[in-house]
C-alpha cells in the first residue's frame, strides 16, 4: 500500500491518465439503460464520476491550472451541457425530462449546480485552509485548519485574482493567505507588517513601522515540537506585542540574527533562477550583519512576516506580495484534530 502512494504521489500525471481510463472504461462497459426508477446504473455513475475527478487532477498536474481555473473550466463546461439539456427539455414536465436517454447530456448536466454552487462558494465567500508550519506560533499552530474570508478585501476576477470591487483594504497587522511569489500553485499565510508607501524597519529584533516602534512585553517562554522532527522542541521566548492598534503574541530566538544571511542569499539565487522579480534589491538595505533590515514597499505590494519570527520564511527572505496574489483574510479555526479546544477560535 504505501508503494502504491508513493507511486500516485510521485507520477501525477500518470495517475491522473489512469483515473480518467478508468472512469471511461467503466462508463463504456456499464450498462446504458435506464432502471424501473428511472435511474442510471451504478457503474455509469460512477464512471462519469471518476472520468471527472481524472481530469480535474490531469488540468491541475500536468496543464498546471490552478485550482480557481479548473473549478472555473468545470463549471462553464457543465453549464454548458446543462443549458443543451433544458432547451432540449425545459417545457416538459419532470416525469417526461428523466426519460432522456441520452446519459452524457442527464448526468452530466446534472452536476452543473452543484459545481456551480461551489465555485461561487469557494471563488467568492470563503475558501479553506490548513496551516503547514510553525511560522505563525503561537496564534496559529500547524494542523490547524481555517476558514479564509475572500469577501473581506473584494470581489476578484477569477483566475486573473483583480479586484473588481473592492469591500474593504489590506490593513497593517491583517493575517492573510496569499499565493507564494515564488510558485503560486502553493499558498502561504503571514501576517501583513506593512503596505504600499510604508517604510518597514527591522532591527536587532524590534519591528518599526514609518518610524512607530511595535511596543513589545516579555512573556515568559514558548515550546513546541519541530515540524519535521515531533521529538526536538523549540525553546523560545514569547513576547506580547501591540503592532497598529492589534493585540497579538510573537516568539524570538535570542542567539538568532533578524535575517539568516546564508537563507537570504540562497532565495535570491532561487527568485533570479525563475526570472522572479521579488523587489528586494531596488527597495530594501540589509546590514552586512544580519542583525537589520529596511526596506519601501512598492504600490500594489505587501511586505509580510511571520508571528514565529526566527522560525519564518517570509518577505525579508522571498520579497514583497502582489495584491494580484492575496487569496483573503483568515477569520478563524473550524478544525484542529489534535486539539479539539481550538475549534472557533477567532484569528487576531
């Protein structure tokens, strides 16, 4: 079994293909006719089923479509069907509509509000998300799953991600979820330190913000399992903050520099790699020490960090966030299977 998994997560593509095989094999072998209920077959469904699920992954892995973009192309394309199936049989009672006997156009159309609803849902309203590291300890803990508000800072354009009308602003301090400038198949979630025109300032551990220092009061110590090594803890100091009217907590590494050089060098070696512009170099001074940075935010950017601010790959390191990459706002915690406490829990 685990050879199997690795296999499927190692040759997507390949996987995808079989799936969508599978899905029209069974749909070409199942049996077409209608039962005394006026129900499809078992195996037609399901056929239909897997071929959809086949090539929703082969539009993802293998044309690298984003999840948006493929939602989108699947529910134009079951519209599609569904609008040849009602000019086909709109004016005919229900009874008369299920007696169709041609099963692409009947069940094919018929996932068209289903997919419809989901899109809108997720395109618009609200989308999910799970926390993969420590970078946002202690607020946010890996395993926590969130719910992403996508209605806080406007209605997007799907796949292109602009605003077209706006319902509400980016502020200082705001927790968002965004699409990583260095491969936006993946999203990422830090805190907003700073906005277009802000002069962001980090030195020897103290954030400052258009010359306004964050006012910081030790609180003691956190620890917390490594991500990759549940048997190593991280022993840290925890500090209260209050950055830009917001109350929240941060952890910091005594021995630790404000930006890990070697890291540093290693990302812009990575953004030039992929002909990535990430800003730093033209708006950003960073002491040949490690022990400050400061950098002007360029209009339509963010510059972002994490809670966790020794343990954080962010915007010191990767550059500034395009606003055509904000995914929305994280609002609060719907899951934790660890910690079942944390569920609800409002995100600061």
């Amino acid at each position: 079994m685990k050879t199997l998994l690795s296999l499927l997560t190692e040759y997507p593509l390949i996987t995808s293909c079989a799936v969508t095989a599978t899905g029209i094999f069974l749909v070409w072998r199942s049996n077409k006719q209608r039962n005394e209920a006026g129900e499809w077959s078992n195996a037609l469904q399901w056929g239909y089923l897997i071929a959809m699920l086949g090539i929703f992954a082969f539009l993802n892995t293998f044309l690298e479509w984003s999840f948006t973009a493929s939602l989108l192309a699947f529910t134009a394309f079951t519209g599609a069907v569904w609008l040849w199936r009602k000019f086909s049989y709109g004016r005919l009672p229900e009874n008369i509509q299920s007696a169709d006997t041609n099963h692409f156009r009947d069940y094919i159309g018929g996932f068209f509000p289903l997919i419809a609803v989901i899109f809108v849902l997720r395109t618009f309203i609200a989308e999910p998300f799970q926390i993969p590291s420590s970078s946002m300890r202690p607020g946010l803990v890996k395993g926590d799953f969130i719910l992403v508000n996508k209605f806080a800072y406007g209605i997007r354009v799907p796949v292109l991600n602009r605003v077209a009308i706006e319902t509400g602003k980016i502020e200082r301090g705001d927790i968002v979820v965004f699409n990583y400038p260095a491969d936006t198949k993946l999203n990422y979630i830090k805190r907003i330190v700073a906005v277009p025109g802000d002069t962001v300032e980090y030195r020897n551990k103290t954030l400052t913000i258009n010359g306004v220092v964050e006012d910081r009061k030790p609180a003691g110590t956190y620890s917390y399992p490594d991500d990759q090594n549940p048997n190593i803890r991280h022993d840290v100091d925890r500090f209260h903050t209050m950055f830009s009217g917001r109350n929240f907590d941060v952890l910091s590494e005594e021995n630790m520099p404000s930006v890990i050089l070697q890291s540093w060098a290693a990302y812009q070696k990575m953004m030039r790699d992929k002909q990535l512009d990430n800003g730093l170099q033209q708006n950003c001074a960073y002491a040949p020490d490690g022990s400050a940075f400061k950098c002007t935010v360029p209009q339509g950017r963010y510059f972002a960090m994490g809670d966790n601010r020794d343990s954080s790959a962010d915007s010191r390191y990767w550059g500034f966030i395009d606003d055509s990459l904000i995914v929305g706002k994280a609002s609060f915690i719907w899951l934790n299977i660890g910690d079942m406490k944390r569920i609800g829990t409002s995100i600061r």
